[in-house]
C-alpha cells in the first residue's frame, strides 16, 4: 500500500553509550554479534564500526538479545562470505554505539533526498562499436530540510545546533505514519542564516550520510 510522508516524525541520536568492542561477527542473514557487556534490550538501535566496508556506519535494530554479551541485528545480512570475510567484521576498531537518547526535530519542513542511486563507468573496447556500463558504488546520501526559524527554543534545535558544532556522527531516524522505520547514520550542518521559503522565515539543514539507509517494515 501507497504511503504518504505527510506526518512522519523525525528524531536525532544525541546520547551514545560508551563504545562497546566488537570481538565477533557471524555470517548469516541476521548477523549475530559478540560485544561482551553491550548493555543493549530489544529494539536498542545501534550503529556499527567493522572491518567489513559494507556493514561499518549501518544502524541497525536489535531483534534478540541473546545474553549480556550477544545480540542480533535485525536485517544486517552478512551471509556473502565474499563480501564479508569471515573474521572479518570484528577486532581491532571494531565497536557497536547504542543510542540511548533520541531528540525530536519539530516544525521541519521541504523536505528533500539525493544520491543513494548506483554510479556506473562506461567503458568500451577498441575493437567493439559497442559502449558498457559497469556498476561501481552508490551515491553519497544527502538529505536536506528547512526548519522554522522560530523553533530556536526547541529541543531539537538546540540538538542540531550542538551536532552542526561537534561535527560528530549521529543517527536520524524517520518514522512514517503507518511505524515504516529508517535509520541514516550522518553527520548535519545547521545553516542559522534566516532565509524566506515560500513566505515562511526558515534556516537550512544539510544531512551527509555515512552509510546507506536501513529500513524497516511496518
């Protein structure tokens, strides 16, 4: 079913818990994680830091919590062993960061999404009168929004106004209406110069991504 994204609410990571090692990462659909002492429940969001290039950044969801030292990560597939290494996602630098405080971002409006779509190389040999197309990477993710500049005094405000200063990583998570999830572990910068959107007084929100998104079903 069709959705729209009126309504949708969006939140900022703003607290952390301290950096937790990594000492394993199994292989299998729903990546299986050993992180003694994670201090995580179900549901806990957690952005990871692997050796695997195409796990590290990702937020994902905690969908079992096994003991005080192993969970679960809801859709982190890691079941490629060519793509994931084994013995490969964990160790040296190796961290899961669980969110424990999330601030909502209120009165946020033209809201916008690039990159995220597959860059490809074309290439041709000299004796073909035919081009190719190779597929390399995504593109980087920015997302961008205005937000009342009136909302100076809110929470979350004041949370992306201390995020834009520290220049740290943090998690943006949308909601939809009907509970449909992403998470985006980025970076922000808060533009404080007022400009006029369609009559409104609004200042500028840039989001980088570090990672692609993960999403969920309702």
């Amino acid at each position: 079913m069709a959705r729209s994204p009126s309504g949708s609410i969006r939140s900022l990571a703003t607290v952390f818990a301290a950096d937790v090692a990594i000492t394993a990462i199994s292989n299998a659909a729903e990546a299986s994680v050993t992180a003694p002492g994670h201090g995580a429940a179900v549901g806990a969001v957690v952005q990871v830091v692997s050796g695997w290039a195409l796990l590290t950044n990702r937020a994902y969801r905690v969908k079992t919590v096994v003991d005080a030292n192993n969970l679960v990560l809801e859709l982190a597939d890691t079941s490629d062993s060519l793509l994931f290494p084994s013995g490969g996602g964990a160790g040296t630098g190796a961290v899961l960061r669980r969110v424990t405080t999330w601030v909502q971002l209120a009165q946020t409006m033209n809201h916008n999404t690039s990159g995220g779509e597959p860059q490809n190389t074309e290439f041709e040999y000299a004796e073909s009168n035919v081009r190719f197309t190779l597929f390399q990477k995504f593109a980087p993710i920015t997302r961008t929004f205005d937000v009342d500049a009136d909302s100076i005094s809110t929470p979350g405000y004041a949370a992306m106004r201390t995020l834009t200063a520290r220049q740290s990583d943090t998690i943006l998570r949308q909601v939809a209406k009907n509970g449909a999830t992403t998470f985006l572990t980025c970076s922000l910068a808060l533009n404080e110069e007022e400009k006029d959107a369609n009559g409104i007084v609004v200042c500028g929100v840039s989001v980088n991504g570090k990672a692609l998104s993960t999403r969920y079903a309702p």
